[in-house]
C-alpha cells in the first residue's frame, strides 16, 4: 500500500467520526487521529467556505505534512474531513507545507510551499494546484523553483493579494547574511512572478524566522499579519515561545516601505494560537487560528490518545485605530442550544457559581463598582483555569498553574477597563476562546481535565461587583456530514 493512500485514510476517517472521547472537542475542527496544524486554503468558492489545514494521519510528529480538507455553508455543519494534499514528488517528497488558496474561473486553487531536502540542503519551491471532484488536489505549475539569491531555503507560506487590478504574494522567509526574518513580495507579469524584494519596517533585527505572512486591507490601511520566531519573552507580551501578530500601515509597492505602520502587536493572549490564516469574503475579514504551539509537544496529552490540536473558531476582524479587534464569527450563534439559555442578573455580589454545559458560550458584563480584584474561573473538580484582572494595574492574567495535565503557566497583557469588565467565552472539552471588552483582546488555550466532570464557572472578587450581567448557553456540536 502507498504511504499515503487516500482511500484507505478517509475510510478510517469515516470510522473515526462521531469523535468519542472525552479531551475530543464538540465545536472545534480537529481529527480523530494524528497531528493537525496551520489553517490553509482558506476560500469562499461556489457557496461554500473551504478550509484546509496541515496534517499528519500517520503519526502525532511534525512530519509527513499533507493537508485535510472540509468544506461549510454555515461554521455549524462541516463535510467530514478527508485527505486532500500529500507529498509523492520530487518537489513535495518532504512535505506539503502551508499556502493560500482563491477561487478562479470556476475552480478552487491552492498555492502551497514544496518542501524538499537533499542531504542538509532544503530547496523549497511554490506550486499551484486545482481541487478535484474526488477531494483531491491535482498538482499544476511550480511558479517560483526554488529561494532567491540572499534568502535561505527557510522560504514558504505563500499569500496571494491583489492590488489594481494586478496579482502578488507575500511569502516568509530568512536573510541568509545574518539569518533574521523577513517578508518578501512577488508580482505576476503575463503569468510568471517576478520578485520585487522585502517590505521595508521600522523593526529591525525581529526574530530569526517570518512565517505565514498574510497581507490585508482594511479600508485605506494595510495590514501584515505574520509569525516572528526567535523574540524574547516580556512582562506584558510575546510571552509563547513563538508569536502571531501584525502591524498596521500603508503598503507601498513602488517603495516596498511599510510606511506609518503601528508597533507589532499580537493577535492573541493565549498559550495556543499560532499560524493564523484570513481571507475575506462579502466585506469579512475571517481569521482561523491553530490551537497549539510548535516544539511544545510535551504540553498536549492527546499525544497519548493519537491525536494533537485542534483549529480556532472562526473570527470576524476589524481594525480600529491601528489595533484589530477580533470577535467569534456571527454564525456560530446557530450553535446555542435556545432552550438552555440560563440568566444571569446579580446585583451587589462579591461571589457567584454557575455549573456550565458540556459545551458552553458565557457572556458576561461585569459593573466593577469599588472592585480592584476580580477572578473568573472555570474549576474542573480540584483543577482550575482562571482569569485573574487587577484594575489598579490594569492588567490580565490568565493562569493554568492549577491544572494536573498538559501545559501549565501564566500569560499577562495590559487591559484598560473602566467601569465595566466585558468576557464572552467559549468553553469546549479542552478547547478554550475568551474574548475581553467586545474583542479588543483575545486569548485561545486548552486544558486537558484529570476528571471527565462539566465545568463550573466561578467568580470571587475583593469588595461586591455592582452587579454581573449576562447569559450561558449550551452550545451543540459540528455536524459532520458526507462529502457532496
């Protein structure tokens, strides 16, 4: 048998789904066996949303990268995930890696990193495929062969924009001179790409590694989201051993400059979110995230069950006075459970508990009156996940110390609240999305309770809240559905 034959894959696929087992989560995408990761693809085509991302179906190791594949109308019903990408050519021999995807004259096409390596050599190149009837990606014309003189073979994840008419890519990659991360810009002429060089900032020496560069436009502003590996840990940020973020500014092509961009600025708080993917569709900026974290294996005890990872929910971005707020997309409210709405309208309190759902969205508006310490929790049994707020030093800090498996440790990030504290979460078996005051911050991390117990929600303070608003609802599962 091949080693990556499709058929027998997606058989053993179908036999997989229902997902069973008490760490597999109910509404976000992931496998019942090996390592997913990036988000790729992502693409409106003929009335659906495609989402592909990295997999590995032989293993839980960063290897044997190929690319999965579900299609959606509505982030709620999902066709059952099948294998799309795989290497099995000279060019991909070493992995399928991340790229874009677009909708053109009536068929969907992915741009996707070849990776191959001859000896202590990578030698990666940028190919174009077609998806297929049968789900299968047919793989088309390489455009770029191989890394440009001054870049290392560190060269990949491709993003296609569009300016005036004309087609370009931004792609991450590595200055061979002194080995720091960059961005590079490519620019199709009467169907070959020509490279225009890198966009110029203002942040110097950033890390050894630019990877999954996605160039937005958000009205008159440019925005380059990317992940810079090799920065330094601070009190209030960059606090993963690798980072997603953007910064925002005005793109010039002629200059390359990135001209009045902001500071670089993280897309999110959590200890689990890295290689996030946007594309836009009808005016919406969609943003899908992976769950996880590169070279920290150890903090994900599915591994044990054969599965790691799962995507992020899907997020609406917009950008306000150079920062982006992100918020769950709107269509996951078809995913409440009506019936199970449960009020909350306290006045005058200083503690409150609430036992949630199997799966759960809480939506909470917290008066803080004279409160100067809040904490939010989610106590699973004796193990807890916090939201610790300190209103004099107006700072967040979300704390797992608590929890008995998996990763562990603290995250920190400034937060202005005034009078009220604004939290939407979303608590699935391990996956877990806060959202702070309306989506000006986010955070994506997961948990792996000891005990298969529903969660309690839990809020202490130091003096009594003026009062605690909201509502907490039951939240259904994906539907799976055949491939059509």
């Amino acid at each position: 048998m091949e080693k990556f034959d499709k058929k027998a894959i997606d058989a053993r696929l179908a036999q997989g789904f229902p997902l069973e087992h008490r760490w597999h989560n109910r509404f976000h995408l992931e496998m019942p066996f090996g390592l997913i990761n990036d988000p790729n693809g992502l693409t409106y085509h003929e009335g659906a949303y495609h989402i592909f991302y990295q997999w590995n179906p032989l293993g839980c190791e960063h290897k044997n990268k190929c690319w999965a594949h579900v299609k959606t109308r509505d982030f709620v019903h999902y066709t059952r995930p099948e294998l799309s990408l795989w290497p099995d050519d000279v060019h991909d021999k070493d992995g399928c890696y991340s790229g874009c995807g677009l909708s053109e004259k009536g068929h969907l096409r992915v741009l996707y990193t070849c990776n191959r390596k001859e000896g202590s050599v990578r030698i990666p190149a940028q190919r174009l495929g077609t998806l297929q009837e049968d789900g299968s990606v047919r793989k088309d014309e390489i455009i770029i062969p191989d890394h440009p003189e001054g870049i290392t073979g560190h060269f990949r994840d491709p993003f296609l924009f569009s300016r005036h008419g004309r087609r370009y890519l931004v792609i991450g990659a590595q200055r061979a001179e002194n080995e720091t991360g960059t961005v590079l810009v490519y620019e199709e002429r009467e169907g070959s790409w020509y490279n225009l060089g890198e966009v110029h900032t203002r942040l110097g020496d950033f890390g050894y590694m630019w990877e999954c560069p996605n160039l937005l436009q958000f009205g008159n502003y440019d925005v380059l989201v990317f992940c810079p590996q090799g920065l330094e840990a601070r009190e209030y940020d960059r606090q993963n051993i690798y980072q997603a973020g953007y910064i925002a500014g005005h793109l010039s092509l002629d200059s390359m400059d990135m001209m009045q961009h902001t500071k670089f600025q993280e897309l999110d708080r959590g200890f689990d979110f890295y290689a996030p993917q946007v594309f836009e569709h009808e005016g919406r900026h969609l943003l899908l995230g992976w769950m996880g974290m590169p070279d920290k294996d150890d903090d994900y005890p599915s591994k044990e069950k054969g599965w790691m990872y799962s995507l992020t929910l899907p997020r609406e971005l917009r950008l306000r006075q150079g920062h982006i707020y992100s918020r769950p997309a709107r269509e996951l409210r078809d995913l409440r459970i009506q019936e199970s709405a449960v009020e909350i309208d306290k006045s005058e309190v200083s503690s409150l508990s609430q036992t949630l759902f199997d799966g759960s969205e809480i939506l909470l508006e917290i008066e803080l009156g004279q409160a100067k310490q809040i904490e939010v929790m989610l106590n699973y049994g004796l193990e807890r996940l916090s939201f610790q707020y300190d209103r004099v030093q107006q700072v967040m800090v979300i704390n797992r110390d608590d929890m008995k498996r998996g990763g562990r440790g603290q995250r920190k990030f400034k937060l202005f609240v005034d009078q009220s504290l604004s939290l939407q979460l979303f608590v699935d078996k391990t996956a877990v999305e806060a959202f702070f005051q309306h989506g000006e911050e986010a955070a994506s991390l997961l948990v792996f309770p000891e005990k298969n117990i529903q969660p309690e929600l839990e809020i202490q303070t130091d003096v009594s809240l003026a009062s605690v608003t909201g509502k907490v609802w039951a939240l259904d599962s994906f539907k799976y559905q055949l491939n059509s």
